[in-house]
C-alpha cells in the first residue's frame, strides 16, 4: 500500500481528531475531577463510545485476529469470557458510582485506600498499576508499530509506528485531559466499527463467501476450527491461564474502572454498559473474521500479529477503505493509551505524590499529574521497543497481575472483616508469586500464573484480614454509603448528586 496515502490518512486523523480535541476543553479546570472525571458530567452515549474505545484497542484487531490467526477458534472463546466478564459492571458499577459521588474520589486507589483506611494501600495500588499498566500501553503502541509496518512492508518502520503513537498519546492527553481523549474516542469508536465491519465483509465476500470461507479452513486448517483451536497454541490449561485473568478486566483494570465515576447518573451508566455490549459483540466477532480471513488468504505469516496488515495491504481491501480500517485501529490503540497514562498520572499525583510528601492542593496535584503523562509515555515506548511477542498474550500477563487486585475490590463492598493489612499482603504476595511464575516458565504444579493469581490473592487476602484488625465502623459506613447512595440516586434518575466531603 501506498506509503504516501498512508500518511495522508494519518494527518488527516489528527487534524480532525486535534479539533474535537480543542472544542471539548473546558476553562478554568483546576481539579483532579475536572481534568481527570470530566467532572463526572458525560452522557451515556459518549460514555459507551469511549469505553469501547478504550477496551477494544490494537489488542482486537491486531491482537485478536492474530490470536486468531495462530490459535483458531480457542481465540472466539478467549474473547466470549471477557465478554461475560464485563456483567461484573452490572454489579460492582452502580457501587463504584455511587461512592465516587458521596465522597469525591478520583481514582480507583483512592477509593480503597479510603475504605480500609491506609493511604498505604492506595499507594501500593498507584505503583502495581504502574508496573502491569505500562507493560500494556507499550503493547498498544507494538499494535501500532505492527500495523503500519505491516502496510508499508517495512517502508514505515515498527519505531517509527512507535514513536507516532507515543507522541499523539501525550499530545491528546495533555490537550483537555479525560474531556478531548472521550469526545476523540467517540470518533474513533464509531469509525473503528464501522469501516471494520464493512471491510471484513468485502474480504470475506472476495474470499467467496462464508461459505467458502469455512469451507476453505475445514479443508486446508481443520485444527482452527477444533476447540480448543488449532496450531498447538491452545490447550484447556493454557486456555484458563488467559481467560481467568480476562474475566475480571473490568474491575481489575484501574484505567476501565476508574470511567465508572465518570457518568453523570446512573441512568448514564447503564446506557453506558449497554453501549458497550453492543459494539463488543460486534467489534469481536469483526475481529475473529479477520483473522480467519488471513489465515485462509496468508496462511504463512511469521508473524501472527501482521494478519491483519496483511490482509490492509492486499489486493482484497480497496486502498482507501484499508487506510480507513488502520486510521480506526490506530486511533482506538492511542485511546487506551490515553486512558492509561491520564489513569496512572492520576494515581501518582493523589495517591502517591500527596500520600507520602507533605498535603498538597489540588491544583498542586494536578500539574504533577500532567508532569507525569510524559514521563510515563516515555518508559511505555521504551518496553514496546523490545518486541516481545504476542500482543493477546502480553495483555493477559498484564492484567493477571493486575487481576491480584479483584479479593480487596470486592472486599471492600461485600466484607466488613476485610483489613489494610490483608489487602497490602494480598497484592504485594499474590504479585510477587505471578511476576516469579512468569520468569520461571510460567508454570506451577502444571497451571500457569493466570490461574494462580487470583487464589492466591484471595486466600492471603481472607487469612491475613482474619488475623488482624478490620477498620469496622469504616467498612460500614462505606458499605452502607454506597447502598444508600445508589437508591437515592435511582430514584432521582437524572438528577445528579454532588459529590460529597471525604471523611
């Protein structure tokens, strides 16, 4: 594909997406919430198309389709568990929301450090995050470097793809804060699904059909079609070690739940989930025909993450379409990136910077937030830059550490025992053992560290907490504020609660 129509597809995203970023600015923001909640002010629609954005990103159609590509079906059913795993925002969402309401909280870590009454807490989950999340955002920037070496065959280099995308991340992000990233995830949202979906039917139809498409794999791939997939990548044991850690995505993932303070009621939240159910459903079965169409059209790729750019670049895609498709790609990769750097930054600022110096503004806390957005973007390009390998498997690695996180989450809304020193212990514990099995060859007693994490976390977590004293009169009024708040709210529907003192 044409080089030069590839760059023009690229300037032309960031003029446009640069001017929804100028237009969503509001003056005068000199909080943490406004810059990083929007102050918890977005509509359901704009909520459902930025989730998405910021969920599905390169890991769907580079990851995904290369998931595909290399392990058949077993990918379809990898993804389906993320999907069911997303009904725990129907439970645990309208509770972030509601005490992200009564007591003002900015992040994720904040809020649990508040509930088990140790800024200690807070800090630990500010730096784990740290460690998993720049892992995932370097693979968000990989997708990118992939794609567009994959379309130019090597005219644009995997660095060059890098770079680009780490400076767009840090230029969007410093534009407006959480504002510009959800109006320019909104475009980006509609335009990734759209031209996805209308590009993978071209294809398909060029390949003959479905029918033909099938056809084609049950007689040149038979394995891709057996469950648990084909190529050997698959098997039941490495199947739960992704898929465990995946289930639990949404609370464990600070930069995913962290948007669950952010809609303006409850109402809003729901239109929110319901969005988001849509276009996943669609986005992930686009994803798996991409891969599967690349395995039928180029069946001996090096590489499985360049099934897509292969199938962009081919005579199968009209130019014009594919460099929409990459546009959408790229853009939904930048999203996340996005999400994770203003997430993190957020985190650094309250939950460290102000936890362990001297009590700070929030004005003071929110430019070192913005300090931070680079300097994190920054460590991310340098970890993408070593081309580690799969990015569906780098994924769930990030999130089977983070996913150590899931037995204090839930704690703190369902376990009065629950205690700072069970949580502290659960994480550090359960993080160190995931980080040692993955060095050691990620095997324990024959399961890898994705089916380890979460048990371990949970019983260091529940012995720990039994052993020591739970702050009791916190966890009930936490737990009570949280229930209280949402009935209020679910009555007065669209009405918006301000958000109250921290206690």
């Amino acid at each position: 594909m044409s080089e030069t129509l590839i760059w023009i597809a690229i300037v032309s995203y960031l003029l446009v997406a640069l001017i929804i970023a100028v237009l969503s600015r509001q003056r005068g923001v000199t909080d943490m919430s406004g810059y990083f909640l929007g102050n918890r002010q977005m509509n359901g629609f704009v909520s459902a198309l930025s989730y998405s954005a910021t969920t599905y990103s390169a890991f769907m159609m580079v990851g995904l389709a290369g998931l595909t590509y290399a392990g058949g079906v077993g990918a379809l059913g990898f993804e389906i568990i993320y999907f069911a795993g997303v009904s725990l925002v129907a439970i645990f969402g309208p509770r972030f929301w509601a005490v992200g309401k009564r007591y003002g909280y900015v992040t994720p870590s904040e809020m649990l450090g508040h509930r088990y009454a140790s800024s200690m807490v807070a800090v630990v989950v500010s730096l784990a995050s740290c460690l998993f999340l720049i892992p995932y955002a370097a693979v968000q920037l990989s997708g990118i470097g992939y794609l567009l070496q994959g379309m130019t065959d090597g005219a644009i280099s995997f660095t060059t793809g890098v770079v680009l995308a780490t400076v767009l991340a840090i230029v969007f992000s410093q534009v407006a804060g959480i504002r510009s990233v959800m109006w320019t995830d909104s475009l980006q949202a509609i335009m990734m699904v759209i031209a996805s979906t209308l590009v993978a039917l071209l294809v398909i139809h060029e390949l003959g059909g479905f029918s033909e498409l099938f056809g084609t794999l049950a007689r040149e791939h038979p394995e891709s079609l057996s469950v648990p997939g084909g190529g050997g990548f698959f098997n039941f044991v490495t199947f739960l070690g992704l898929t465990i850690p995946w289930f639990f995505f949404s609370l464990s993932n600070p930069q995913v739940s962290q948007r669950l303070y952010m809609p303006s009621s409850l109402r809003a939240l729901r239109q929110m989930l319901l969005g988001f159910l849509g276009f996943g459903f669609i986005y992930t079965l686009v994803s798996v025909l991409w891969g599967f169409s690349s395995l039928v059209a180029f069946p001996d790729l090096e590489t499985a993450d360049l099934a897509t750019p292969a199938l962009l670049a081919s005579s199968y895609v009209p130019p014009v379409l594919g460099v929409i498709v990459m546009v959408g790609i790229m853009a939904a990769a930048v999203s996340t990136i996005d999400s994770i750097l203003l997430t993190l930054s957020s985190m650094l600022a309250r939950d460290v910077y102000a936890n362990l110096g001297a009590k700070v503004t929030e004005r003071r806390q929110l430019l070192i937030g913005k300090l931070v957005i680079p300097l994190i973007a920054l460590v991310a390009f340098g970890f993408a830059e070593l081309e580690l390998g799969l990015i569906a498997v780098l994924s769930v690695v990030a999130s089977s550490g983070l996913a150590v996180m899931v037995p204090a989450i839930i704690g703190a809304f369902y376990w009065r025992r629950g205690t700072a020193s069970g949580a502290l212990v659960s994480m550090l514990g359960a993080g160190t053992f995931v980080i040692v099995v993955y060095l050691n060859g990620n095997s324990v007693l024959g399961l890898p560290a994705g089916v380890w994490g979460i048990p371990v976390a949970t019983l260091l977590f529940v012995v720990v907490s039994l052993m020591t004293s739970a702050p009791v009169d916190r966890a009930t009024e936490f737990m009570t504020e949280a229930s209280r708040y949402q009935a209020v709210a679910n009555k007065a529907s669209r009405q918006e609660a301000p958000a109250g003192p921290r206690s």
